[in-house]
C-alpha cells in the first residue's frame, strides 16, 4: 500500500509541475489591449489608397515615345557593362556609359520603341 501511494504522489507532482511549466509561458504571450489611445485604427489592406485610380499628375493618357532609359541601362548590362548609366538622350539615340573587361566604354541605343542597339 505504501509503494502505491508513493508512486500515485509521485505522478501528481509530475503532472503538477508539467501542468505549471506550461501555463506560464501561455500566460506570459497574452497581452489584450483595450481602448489604448496611442494606436490609430488598423488600416484596411483590401482597399487601395484613396486617389488610387486617377492617373499621376501630368500624365495624359499616352504612352511614352521613344526609348526607355532604364531599359537602355538592362540591355547595356545585358551586353555586359557594369556601373552602366545614361549620359546623353537626344532624338535619335540614347548613349550609355559603363565598364567593360577592356575598360571604360559606351553603347548607343535608338531612341525609338524597344531601344534597339546601334553600336557598341
């Protein structure tokens, strides 16, 4: 009878401290906070911003003429520039400068839809 009740008392203090061990970490995670004043109301992600579908100031429907600088700057890399950047767009061509294995050097671009290469 003694071997019984001391295994029965040694499996409630396991199943005591288990239970505590457990219920303190859940306990410490809970934070409710009710009418704080500090934080403003949480925005709505499934709405866009307000003014979200007018078009950017100056904009006039269009789409741009001509070659895209950025684009001319991918295609440079593309070829295999480095540090490749955009010194000079006129109305025919866009001229981009960058490093190559040889050293400094420059491509042309024409200005026109697609940037198509000129020289290298």
């Amino acid at each position: 009878m003694m071997q019984f009740l001391a295994k029965a008392g040694l499996a409630v203090m396991l199943t005591a401290g288990t239970l505590a061990g457990t219920v303190a970490p859940a306990a410490a995670q809970l934070n409710i906070i009710i009418g704080d004043q500090d934080r403003d109301a949480p925005r709505d992600y499934r709405r866009p911003p307000p003014g979200y579908d007018r078009p950017p100031q100056g904009y006039d429907g269009r789409r741009p003429r001509g070659c895209d600088p950025r684009l001319a700057q991918d295609m440079a890399r593309d070829y295999g520039f480095r540090r490749a950047r955009v010194v000079d767009i006129t109305p025919r061509r866009v001229i981009v400068q960058g490093w190559t294995r040889r050293g400094p050097d420059e491509m042309s671009f024409g200005n026109v839809r697609g940037c198509p290469a000129l020289r290298r």
